[in-house]
C-alpha cells in the first residue's frame, strides 16, 4: 500500500489537516504572548484558561454533532469559521483598528470552532481508511504534525514582532484556501447508521455516558494516558533537573559549534533532536518496520520510548543523553502509528467522533501527571524518578498485550461475517439456478 493508493478523502484530510496544525503551532504561543502584552501575565493566564475550556467543553460538542449530522457540515463549519475569526484578528489588531476584548473573543471563537470541528476530521479519517492502511496513514500524520510544528514554531518566532496582523492575514488566506477544499473535494464519510443518532443535550449526555461505560475505551485511555505522562517529562521534570543539575560541559567533537553547553542549551538540543529525526525517519517508518508484526513494533517501540526517558531522567553526560533522545524517538517513531490504528479498530464506528472527543482529554491528563512529577521530583531522587517513568511504561505495554487480542478476535468475527455473508448470497446464487430448468417445463407446457 502507497500513498498514492489511499482514499482521496485521506490525501486531502493530510494536506489540510498539515495547515490547521501549522496555524496552529504558529499563532497559540503568539495569541498567549499578545494578551500577556495588553493585560499582563495574570489576567493572560486566566484568559487561556477560560479559552483550553471552552475547547474541550465544545470538542465535547462537536463528537456528538459530528455523529449525528455528519463530518463534512463541522469541518466546512470549522474552516469557515476559523476563515472569518483570523480575518477579524488581523483587523483587530491592524493599524487601523487595536482592541485587546475583540482579540480575546476572537481567539475565543477561533478556538471553540476548530475544537468542534477536530473530532469529525479525526474521525474521517477512520471512515475511509482500512485495517491493513491505517498504520501507513497515521505514520503519514504523526510525520505531518511533526513537520507543521517545525516550521510553525519557526515562522511565528521570526515574524511576530512586528508582522502580527501579517500573519493572521495569512492565516486567514491559508483557512480559506482549506475551506474551498473541504467544501468542494472532501466527500461525507459517515456511515448511514452513525447518522442516524438521536440528537439534543440529552441524547448527547446519554452518548458520552455510554463511553465511559466502554471497558475497552478505558483501558485504551489508562494505555494512552501512560505513554503520554512520560513523554510530557521532557517539558516538565527532566527541563526542571537539567536546568538545576546538568553541569555545563562541552560536546566532545561538536566545541566549535558548542563550546560549552548548560542545561537550558541541553534541553534544546535533545528536543531538536528529536524533531529532526521525526520530521527525517518518520515517513520511512513503514521500510524501517516492515518486518515487524504490529504487536512486536508496538512493544518494542514502548520499551525504547520509555529506556530513554528513563535516561534523560538521571544521565548528566552530554552525549548519552543525546543518544537516549534518539532511542526514545525511534520508539515514538515505532509505536504511535500502531497505537493509533488500535483505537480506530477498536472504537464503536456508530459513536465514532464521541469516542475520539473523549479519547483527547488523554493528552490533558497527561499534562496534569507531567505537572505533578514536577512536585514528586522536589522529593525524589533522579532514580526514583527514572523508576516512575519505567512504571508507567510497563502499564502501558500490560495494558496493550490485553487489548491486541481482542483486536485480532474481532478481525476475525468480521471476517467470519464476511464469509458467511458470501456463502449465504452463493447459496441463493445456486437455489435460483437451480429453479430456473423447473420452471421452464412448466412455462412450455401452459404455451402449448
């Protein structure tokens, strides 16, 4: 299977899917920055609060509209909206015309209507994709997101100073661009059964209250939720221990470039490491892994993953913590496309954006761990730490070995149904004709 081979459905969710995350990645540090300028840092960190809520109250929202209405309407809904609030912010905030309320409520909008819109897009993606192409499409994702935060993060660094309104007016271009897209190429997905779900608050509070209920989801939760604490660490305890305990050193080999790194510096080049092996090794992840069954690769990958956080967690040596970087990225690399395909094999298709409405608040209580290790860390040593990390990886690879099974019984059971699908539509085949010779003797004999 190829790229070239894929749904256009999924060639056409990529490139757009690779521009929202681009504006993305570019324009929220920018947006917090901004507010931070107009109503200091307080006031900033309590509007961004108010915005991160109302987009999981409204990503909530959009998994049950999406269910019952379908993807396209909340995507096309989502573009436009984020066409039309980009367009306003650069007004906001042109030469023309300064308001720091507009500002906010605009953000605001732009954030409700894309969180809305995100479990639709995510869920298309499942739609149209197969079992035996999804690991070769979310390997193409997770290198796409990688990618759109490189150059967003580069593109806003350089040109928010004094090109802001530039660049919401080109964030404004780019949405309606992608809408045009959506609207005119991207076909409806959903399957005609998912559509045809009960609408109204209540029909959605019934919804999400089913897939609380889901064992299955939840164990894939707990696994998600694992992985996600130790990979956070990098941006919460292990930049705190480096910043206090690495000694500043230089890289043997690298002292022109480098002559002598501190933590802060450390942290830096471990996290461009990491980009720049993702944004390299990941689109030929499927050539590097081919001979590895999916359970293997996802063990695998998780064992990596997790020795390298482990190191980064106690190592002060330059070096081996870059090759720890590099051996906890070859098993991100390895096992989130697996991960992935997972959930899409194992969700509920009639609830599907529901499931993956709910399946994102993984990353926020992901978060909320990496923030609490911070305040473990005050209390225990390196290795303790380094210890937790391997914890939470071994819970997450006990929690997978349970759910792969159950992936592989249900391929079966659809298989077995297709089968027997087949056989039953054969053995009518055969019963009509076989009553087609009975039939004519006594057609001949009415004639005559």
């Amino acid at each position: 299977m190829s790229f070239r081979e894929l749904h256009p459905n999924i060639k056409l969710r990529l490139g757009v899917g690779f521009v929202q995350r681009l504006l993305g990645i570019m324009l929220m540090p920018l947006m917090v920055i901004h507010l931070a300028a107009l109503y200091g840092a307080a006031t900033a960190g309590a509007l961004t609060l108010a915005v991160a809520v109302a987009g999981i109250a409204c990503n909530f929202l959009g998994g049950h509209l999406a269910d019952v209405h379908g993807r396209k309407p909340l995507m096309v809904a989502g573009e436009i909206g984020a066409t039309l609030t980009f367009g306003l912010l650069a007004l906001a905030n042109s030469p023309w015309w300064q308001s720091g309320a507009a500002t906010f409520v605009l953000f605001l909008l732009n954030t409700c209507l894309a969180s809305a819109a995100t479990p639709a897009a995510d869920a298309m993606m499942i739609d149209v994709s197969t079992q035996e192409n999804r690991t070769l499409v979310y390997t193409i994702n997770y290198w796409s997101i990688n990618m759109a935060f490189t150059l967003g993060a580069l593109i806003g660094g350089f040109f928010y100073g004094d090109h802001f309104a530039l660049l919401l007016t080109a964030a404004a271009a780019l949405s309606a661009a992608t809408t045009l897209v959506t609207w005119w190429w991207i076909a409806e997905s959903a399957p005609q059964y998912a559509k045809a779900q009960a609408a109204g608050v209540p029909a959605m509070l019934r919804g999400y209250l089913a897939v609380s209920r889901d064992r299955v989801f939840l164990r894939l939760m707990v696994a998600a939720t694992l992985t996600r604490a130790v990979e956070v660490q990098i941006g919460y305890y292990i930049a705190v221990r480096l910043s206090d305990e690495f000694p500043e050193q230089a890289l043997t080999g690298l002292e022109r470039w480098f002559p002598a790194v501190d933590g802060v510096a450390m942290l830096g080049i471990l996290r461009a490491v990491n980009t720049a092996l993702v944004v390299v090794f990941a689109l030929f992840a499927g050539s590097m892994f081919r001979r590895l069954s999916d359970r293997v690769r996802l063990y695998a990958g998780l064992v990596v993953f997790t020795a390298g956080y482990m190191v980064l967690a106690v190592s002060n040596s330059g070096w081996i913590l870059i090759a720890a970087a590099v051996l906890m990225t070859l098993g991100e690399i390895a096992n989130v496309p697996v991960k992935q395909a997972l959930l899409a094999d194992l969700v509920d298709p009639a609830a599907r954006t529901k499931y993956l409405a709910a399946y994102g608040l993984n990353a926020r209580v992901g978060l909320l761990v990496g923030s609490l290790c911070v305040s473990v860390g005050a209390f225990v040593s390196p290795v303790g730490m380094s210890l937790l990390y391997g914890a939470f990886g071994l819970g997450a690879i006990l929690v997978y070995r349970s759910l792969l099974p159950l992936r592989e019984a249900r391929r079966s059971a659809a298989e077995q149904n297709d089968t027997d699908t087949d056989t039953e539509a054969a053995a009518d085949t055969e019963a009509a004709e076989a009553a087609r010779p009975a039939a004519a003797p006594a057609q001949n004999g009415a004639t005559s």
